[in-house]
C-alpha cells in the first residue's frame, strides 16, 4: 500500500517522465537539431514559418516528429489500460486488449480499406468499424451459457478472433502481390511511419471516450476482481459494469489500432509492471498504466527508427522485448501473484 509521499512521487513521474520523453523525441533521428534549434521551433513558430531556407526543420518537428510521439503515447496509453481493467474484469493476468478480437477485427476491416480504397480516413473507419463488431460477436458468443459470462467471453473472443484471422488470410491471398500485398502486411506488423496530427484527432476521439469511461468506474474493477458472487452480495450490477468495460475497453483499443496496426504485448505486461509496483489497487493502477505504457510505446518507437537504416515494424518490436519480459515477470511472481 502506497503511503501519501510514494503516491506523491508517483504522481510526479507519471505526469513529467511523458514530457521529458516526447521532448527527447524531437531530437532523435537522422537529422540533427540542436537544443536551441528545438526551442526555438517550439517557441517561435512565425519565425520559422516566415523563413523559407528553415521550412525542413520546422516540418521535421510538427509534422513528423511532434505528431509522431503524442500518437505513440496515446496508442501505448491505451492499449495499456484497456489491458489492464479487462485482466482486472476477467482476474486473469494473461488477458490483454486484443482478447475480444478487437485487433484481429480491425485487420480485417484495414484490409478491406487497402484493398477496395486508396483513403487513409477509409482504412481507419473500416478498422475501428470492424474492431467494434468484432467485440460485439465476441460478446453475443459469450452470452450464450450465462453461467460463467467471463469464461465464456473469453472463449468468444478466441473464436471469433480466429475467424477474423482466417478472413485476413483469405484477403491476404486475393489481394495484388505488387502493391496491396505489401501494405497489408506492414500494416498488420504495426507502426506509426505516417503519423500526423490528422491521425492523431482521429485516435483521439475514441480513446478519450473509451479512457474516461473506464477511469469513471475504475474503482468498480476492483470490485469485479472479487468474483462474480462477491460483487453481487456488494450490490453491484456486474452484468452492466461489465459490459461497459468491455465498450470502453473496444473503444479505446479499436481507436488506437485503427491508426497504428496491430501492436502486442502493450496490454498484456505493462499492467504487470505497474502492478508489481503498486499493487492490485485499479484506482492506482489504471491510471498509472496510462503514463506508463505511454511511455513504454513512445521509447520502443524511437528505438525502430534509429537503430537500423530501415524502420522495424513496432508490432515486432514489442513481441521481442515483451515476450523474454514475460517470462522474467512470470518468473518473479511465481505465474500469477496475488490472482
């Protein structure tokens, strides 16, 4: 149990270190600028823009690199979270975002974007569109034996992931090895080489709505990791608060992936670690998930763009760093901890 000055120091780290992490972002890539150079960017925009032989520098900063980190906080943030109140809902650590087959819907509906239009906004809709009706057959699945609803919700979501895998497949195979093929599979693998400010409203306003319903009854989480009998005897509409979790949870996700792809491992060890360093409490916990995977995204991107010349999809990254992770954690919590 956190005392007044750890939660002190805690809240400090969560709001600074994302600042001090997308302002070290500015400087990183192949092209140099200087502290002052940054600065001034940043401060004294109408010089820049007035000054023609600058115009690289200042695009390099607010259309590429500014836009670039607050995506990667905002898809890190929410894919986090949303991992975080479903292993709490479900009180299993190895359920992530992508469990109700949000991810694996919203592939399927980007693939049906690059295949039949040449619209970025057209792939995003159809991704979020396809990640919401994912969740949503996930759900009716799980609805069918109302005896255990989170065990047979999770099942929905294996099934249902399952089939929206095999249609990409199926959209993968039909699809132009020359030009569409190529964009499916770079989308699938994840990144955020496109990023802009447009993309980022885009994310913004569904993992807003998704983020705050889920920090409005974060408390209600930790009620539901009790166990079904447990929170009934409380009074608790379990049959409601979940089902707003799980919209939320898809929101967030759906909105996230839809500009990113599918990126792993976010949801699933970040409410580890976070865990492992503030306990079980979901009022603490959801919130510094948020700062925390954030943070996490924001450094594994600025490691795919400038260890190698080419840039590596962030999909692959977090699978090699969170996969040797995962096995340390489970290691140190003995495959389960306190669940």
């Amino acid at each position: 149990m956190l005392n007044k000055n750890h939660t002190r120091v805690l809240v400090l780290v969560c709001l600074v270190l994302p600042v001090i992490l997308i302002v070290f972002s500015l400087f990183v890539g192949r092209y140099d600028l200087t502290i002052s150079d940054i600065l001034s960017i940043l401060l004294e925009k109408e010089k820049w823009l007035a000054d023609p032989d600058r115009a690289i520098e200042y695009s390099l900063v607010y259309d590429i690199r500014l836009p670039r980190a607050l995506l990667a906080f905002i898809v890190g943030g929410a894919l986090a979270v949303s991992g975080g109140a479903l292993q709490g809902m479900f009180r299993n650590p190895l359920v992530d975002s992508g469990m109700l087959g949000v991810s694996s819907g919203a592939g399927f509906g980007a693939c049906l974007g690059i295949i039949f239009f040449h619209q970025s906004f057209m792939i995003y809709a159809l991704a979020f569109c396809f990640g919401i009706l994912a969740v949503l057959l996930s759900y009716m699945t799980g609805k069918i034996y109302d005896s255990a609803p989170t065990v047979t919700l999770v099942l929905g979501g294996v099934v249902i992931s399952a089939i929206f895998s095999a249609l990409i497949s199926f959209m993968k195979f039909v699809a132009d090895p020359m030009e569409k093929l190529p964009t499916i599979t770079f989308w699938l693998m994840g990144s955020l080489s496109r990023a802009n400010f447009q993309d980022m409203t885009i994310a913004m306003i569904p993992v807003t709505i998704g983020i705050a319903g889920i920090m409005l009854i974060r408390w209600r989480v930790n009620v539901l990791s009790l166990g079904e009998r447990e929170a009934n005897t409380m009074g608790v509409n379990t049959g409601l608060c979940r089902a707003i979790i799980i919209v939320c949870t898809s929101f967030a996700t759906a909105g996230a992936v839809c500009v990113s792809g599918t990126i792993g491992w976010v949801g699933l060890i970040i409410p580890h670690i976070v865990r492992m360093i503030v306990g079980n409490d979901n009022r603490i916990l959801l919130p510094v998930c948020l700062s925390v995977g954030g943070c996490f995204l924001l450094i594994v991107d600025l490691i795919a763009r400038s260890i190698v010349s080419t840039e590596i999809p962030l999909g692959v990254l977090t699978a090699l760093i969170g996969g040797p992770f995962f096995i340390v954690i489970l290691k140190r919590t003995k495959g389960g901890g306190s669940w």
